[in-house]
C-alpha cells in the first residue's frame, strides 16, 4: 500500500509539473514550452471555417471572467541546433482530436455539471433518388472525394423521416423549413424514425409491430410535422464527430438516438452551450497546443481535459436552445 501510495504521489507530481496554469503563463518572462499542459483555460467559441472535406473552429482563450487574454509567448524546442519556434497565441483552432475531445466532455457531461441540458428538433422527412446517389457519385469523379455509400453498402430507398436539431446562432430566430408531412402512431401522435448515417440504417421504426414510443400495436398514420423537446444522453456512445458530419446522442420521447449535423450547426451547438456557463466560456480545461503544425494560421488544440474542479459541484437544468428562438 505505501508502494502504491508513493507511485500515486510521484505521478500527481509529474503531472502538476507538467502543467502551467494560465494566469502564470499570462505573468511568465519566459516563453512556455509548448510541451506542457496549459490548465483552467477557458474558450469562446465564434467562428468556423470549412473546406471541402474538413471544418475548423475557431476560439478565443479567456479567462475566468470570461474576457479574452492577451498573446502569451510559446515556444516549440528541436532536436539538433535548429533554433526554437517562438509563437504569440491568444486564439485557437478546434480540428481532429481536440475537437472529438471537446464534444466527448460536452456529451458526457464532464463540462458544466449540468443535471440536463434540454434542446429543441423539429421533424423532418426527406427522399434521395437514384438520381441524388448518382449526382453524387458523378461530383466524387471529378473532386476525387468519394461521397456515395461505402463499399457492400446498399442505400435505402424512399423517405427518411428524422429530428434536425433547431441549432440556431444565438440571438438568432430559426425559422421552420418547409417539408412534406411525416409518419406517426396513430395511438401517441409521435414522429417515427427511419434514417441513416454515412448511408447506413440507423434505426426504421416503421418496420416494427410494436410502437417504440408508446408499446401500443403500431398503426401508422401521416400528419403535419411540429417540433419536439429533446435531452442531451449524457451516456451515449461512440458518437462520430469528423468536423464536417457529427453525431449528437440525445433522448426521444426515452429512446436514445442520434442526430446529425453539420458544421454550421456544430458551431452554433458549441456557441449555445457556452452560453450555459455564467461568464458565456466553456472551461475550465486543460488543453494541450500545438505551436507548430501550421495549417491556415491557426493554432490547433490538441487535447482536451477538464481541469479539476475545486470546490462543490453546482447541479442544474439547463436549456441549451430557448423556445422564443423558433418562429414559424
């Protein structure tokens, strides 16, 4: 037990001297090496750029109070005699890992502590034909990106019927799309799903006896669409997050599910949910940068932890999509 207690103690240690918190980089006279944890960082969110196979988010570093800091000086060391690269940083990019860890600790809710976070779908239906799979098969010849289904993969064919989250950016009032109607129960009037993801089939609750939703014999019915009230599933899994194409699990009327979207939606996701904490920052985090793969300019995050909390945990409902942003 001492043994194992010494090891413990010897590794907090390594880690603590491995992290620089970001009010002593913001004081230090020395540049801070890039190698080491940067912790209780907090970021703004507000913007994203895509290209066509890959999406960037772009934040501001801040501090507690939610104001943004000033550049800190960071600095990569080579090996050899090559002189060290020496980087002002205040603002960074989110792509690949550190955007998949981001969301990990969002949808797991490590970030916030919030006991729900409550968002807003509307019901959509949509049909691919042939000629849509074509079409998209006829652009990956010419772009060299293959866009139609992967390979043993078969398509379904007719509507599919899905929620489309009501990500909207904020302050901004998100009007209904027009759609044709959709499938119902007839016994609770809710929406049945039937969607993919990446062309697969995620889930087709017309094909079953039972209705999901209600366990009444499922008799299927067409009506208006509406919109529907949905929980983050704080215990969702392996949910895809590629920048351009993501996934976010949540609760249907108590099924879990997941539901796609883009980059736009993504980063009105990400600037939503910010705005749940009291100074309008997602933190604190322990993050790690990298000063050196230069892509666009940016400065890429490459992991992401929550820092340790001190102090009691605040529990609270949370809704992430107020209802006065739809109008229809």
């Amino acid at each position: 037990m001492k043994a194992k207690s010494n090891k413990k103690s010897q590794s907090n240690k390594s880690d603590s001297d491995n992290k620089v918190s970001l009010a002593e980089a913001l004081h230090s006279s020395t540049p801070i090496n890039d190698k080491k944890t940067l912790s209780e960082v907090y970021l703004n969110i507000y913007e994203s750029q895509r290209g066509f196979s890959s999406a960037y988010f772009k934040a501001k570093l801040c501090n507690a109070s939610g104001e943004p800091i000033s550049p800190i000086k960071m600095k990569h060391e080579y090996s050899g005699s090559k002189p060290s690269k020496i980087k002002e940083v205040d603002e960074v990019a989110l792509y690949g890992n550190g955007l998949v860890d981001l969301m990990r600790l969002i949808q797991t809710g490590e970030l916030g502590h919030f006991s729900s976070i409550t968002m807003y779908a509307q019901e959509k239906t949509v049909s691919y034909s042939d000629h849509d799979l074509a079409r998209s098969q006829y652009r990956s010849y010419y772009t060299h990106t293959y866009t139609g289904p992967p390979p043993n993969v078969t398509p379904i064919q007719g509507a599919h019927y899905y929620l489309d989250l009501i990500l909207g950016k904020p302050g901004t009032k998100v009007k209904l799309s027009r759609a044709r109607k959709v499938k119902a129960c007839k016994a609770c009037d809710r929406m049945l799903l039937r969607y993919t993801y990446n062309w697969r089939l995620q889930r087709d609750d017309l094909k079953e006896k039972i209705c999901p939703y209600c366990g009444k014999p499922l008799e299927i019915i067409e009506r208006e669409r509406k919109y529907v009230e949905v929980a983050l599933n704080f215990d969702a899994k392996d949910c895809e997050i590629t920048g351009t194409n993501n996934q976010i699990g949540v609760y249907y009327y108590g099924q879990p599910i997941k539901a796609t979207v883009k980059v736009a939606a993504l980063r009105n996701f990400l600037m939503n949910f910010q705005l749940l904490f009291p100074n309008n920052v997602i933190g604190p985090l322990d993050v790690n940068l990298n000063i050196v793969r230069s892509r666009k300019g940016f400065n890429f995050i490459d992991a992401v932890e929550a820092s340790e909390l001190i102090g009691d945990i605040e529990w609270r409902p949370a809704v992430l999509f107020p209802e006065d942003l739809i109008a229809f």
